[in-house]
C-alpha cells in the first residue's frame, strides 16, 4: 500500500463547551489542507471517522468537511466507523483510494463531540461497542470489561498494579508537556498507585488514573500518492499497515492476550521488513493501563505474562529504549473516540520529522502505530517513516 502523509492538524483536546461537531470538523480540515499545501479543489476524496453512537444529535456528518470550503463541495466524502479505532479506519480507507489509482489526494477528518451527556448516558454510548447481549449488563460499561481483563491477567500472572501506576504515572508526565492534551499535570507515581478521593476504584482494580477522559476533539490528515508527496513540503511514508479483527465476544476469547493486536503487530512488521527493535517511538492505544500494558505483550517487548517488567525496566518511558505514548497518550492526552486514531497518526508523524517539539523523541525516524476497536476486537497498526 503506497501512500503517504503530507499535511495534519489537531485541536485541543478536552471540553469543548459551546463547540459544535461541525465547528471542530472544520477547523481541522481547514487547517490540514493549509499545512499540506494543497488547495480544497485539488481533493480527490474524503473520509471522515466519527463514531458517534448517540454523543450528538448531528448522525451523517460526511458532509459537514465541505464546509471547510466551497472548493469541497461535490466531492465525495463518506463517513467511517470501527468503535475506538475509528479514525484509523478512515485513515486506512483513504489509502485504499490511493493505491486503488481512484484518488491522488485524499483528505481524513476523526471527531467526536463527548461530553454533550452526562456520565452515565456516555457510558451507555460506549457500551455498544461490545457485545452487548453478553457484556452490555448493568456492570457492562467499558472499564468494568477492562476491569475483567485486568483481573483476569492478575489472577493468571499476579498483581500487577504496581505497573498499571507506573504506566498511569509515565503518561501523565508525558501529557504534562503536551499543549494538545485534555491533562496537562503530572500526577506522580504515588498518587497513580494509592486509591484516593481524588483517585478512587472505578471498578475492580482500576482507579481513576487507570482510565482515558471522556473529551471532545478532531484531527485530520492529507493524503497522498507517493510520486505527488515526494514534490510537497514534507512527506511522511506509510511503510505498512495491518488491519486485523477478532471476535466480538470476549468469551469466546482469552482476554488475557490481545491475539488480534498480535496479528496485526506481526503483519505490519512482516511487511515494513522490520522488527520491534527497529521502531524508535510508538503510540498505542491506552483507553486504560491494562491495555497498554497487553499491547506491549502483543508487539513483541515482552513474552506472555511479563508486560510490567517493560515499565519497571524503562523501556517504554520517554528515554527509554522504546518510548511509547509521549504525547501523553489516550490517557493523558485525551480520547475523543473518532478523532483518536487521527491523532494518533499526527502524533508519530510529528516525531518522525522531528518537529514534536517537547514531546519530540531524540533520533526518532520510524514509527508505530497502533489503534483498536473495543477490547482488541479492531485492530490497526502502522508503521511511519519520513522521507521528506
């Protein structure tokens, strides 16, 4: 697949109280097609991820990009959903385009708009993206099924709570210092471990620290052929990606492993001709500790059982051998579900050019992706490197 990006932009991060959905997909498209260079007339395609589920009124968004401009206008533009990986399926569709020969230049919008309901109706949003007849209960919401995994990793391999405050405390420090991200505080490793009043247990042995914000958002993208980027300002090459998806019920899997990100892990790097020990930087998806504590498992820095000793040993903090989310990540950083994949992508992209400014990553040139739909069900991965 041959495509490559040359152009991104990403809003805030948090509430965005008197925003509306439209306002924040125009902003990003405006501005990404500004930093790519390319004029609204020139974009063969649209694709615009966005999850929705009930958080807005507004249900057919595809449309509102050609808001943007009036150049947009007659374009054809389709809206995208995969649950939480849901921008990175946008982002994925675009590159299908292109290495199709149906467009040259394809524009990418993820948005969400959250925080419009209270807590217990986002939640009810959230939990249609299980399977609901099993796991959509009254204890169904999305941090009690990761509350189960949790729990049953730590009956399998011990307690491991002491790593889910060091990864909590780790992506924290990160978002500290990222000015896109909904936390920008460094909670320390104390506070992440101890249950609080400010930090209480949310369910099972996840507490506050353990899970992502609910937030408000959007990212977006320009793609484009490899010929046509190599003549742009800069250029940043999709050396792989992989798109695997497991079964939705979780009985019907060992939640203990990520067997789906596993895959497409594997088949990125199968097809970059790389290894993990070949990857400078990683964004993955973090929606609460225990996932990214599996997904290291799962990309191969550990074997089966010994995610924690990555954390406890360094190698995913900022001048680890690995840094992994030092933009703070979903927990941190915030997760908008259709704009998180976007972002995620505008993320490594950053790095790979060395312009992520305090987040920047010394020596960064490739790096990885990963973006996933409920509990390992969706599974994206891709691998980045910057050639101009």
């Amino acid at each position: 697949m041959t495509g490559c990006i040359v152009g991104w932009a990403h809003t805030k991060f948090g509430k965005h109280e008197g925003v509306e959905l439209e306002t924040l997909i125009v902003d990003a498209a405006t501005e990404a097609l500004v930093d790519a260079g390319v004029a609204p007339v020139d974009v063969d395609e649209i694709y615009i991820g966005h999850f929705n589920g009930g958080f807005v009124m507004q249900d057919f968004p595809a449309s509102l990009v050609l808001q943007a401009h009036k150049d947009l206008r007659f374009k054809p533009a389709t809206r995208v959903e995969n649950a939480c990986a849901t921008g990175t399926a946008a982002i994925h569709q675009g590159l299908k385009a292109i290495a199709a020969n149906q467009a040259r230049i394809v524009l990418c919008v993820g948005v969400e708009k959250m925080t419009e309901l209270n807590g217990a109706a986002i939640g009810e949003v959230l939990t249609k993206a299980s399977y609901y007849k099993e796991e959509g209960d009254e204890s169904g919401s999305f941090v009690d099924i990761f509350a189960r995994i949790a729990e049953s990793y730590f009956q399998k391999y011990g307690d491991q709570s002491d790593a889910l405050a060091q990864i909590a405390a780790k992506n924290h420090a990160n978002g500290a210092v990222n000015p896109l991200a909904h936390f920008q505080k460094d909670l320390g490793y104390e506070f992440c471990r101890e249950p609080s009043d400010k930090n209480p247990l949310i369910s099972g042995p996840l507490k506050r620290s353990d899970c992502s914000p609910v937030t408000d958002g959007a990212a977006a993208v320009v793609l484009a052929d490899t010929k046509t980027a190599m003549g742009m300002d800069k250029a940043v090459l999709f050396r792989a990606t992989a798109h695997v998806n497991d079964f939705l019920p979780m009985t019907k899997r060992d939640v203990t492993q990520f067997e789906g990100a596993a895959k497409a892990w594997h088949q990125a790097f199968d097809r970059a001709k790389i290894g993990v020990d070949d990857l400078d930087v990683v964004e993955v998806h973090d929606c609460f500790t225990i996932a990214e504590m599996l997904i290291y498992e799962a990309m191969g820095l550990a074997e089966k059982g010994q995610g924690a000793s990555v954390i406890a040993d360094g190698v995913s903090t900022k001048d680890g051998k690995l840094p992994v989310n030092p933009s703070g990540g979903l927990k941190s950083k915030g997760h908008p579900i259709g704009a998180t994949g976007v972002s995620m992508h505008v993320m490594a992209a950053m790095q790979t050019r060395g312009n992520a400014g305090a987040l920047q990553i010394d020596g960064a040139e490739i790096a990885g992706v990963f973006n996933m739909g409920g509990s390992a069900v969706a599974n994206y991965a891709s691998i980045l490197e910057a050639v101009r």
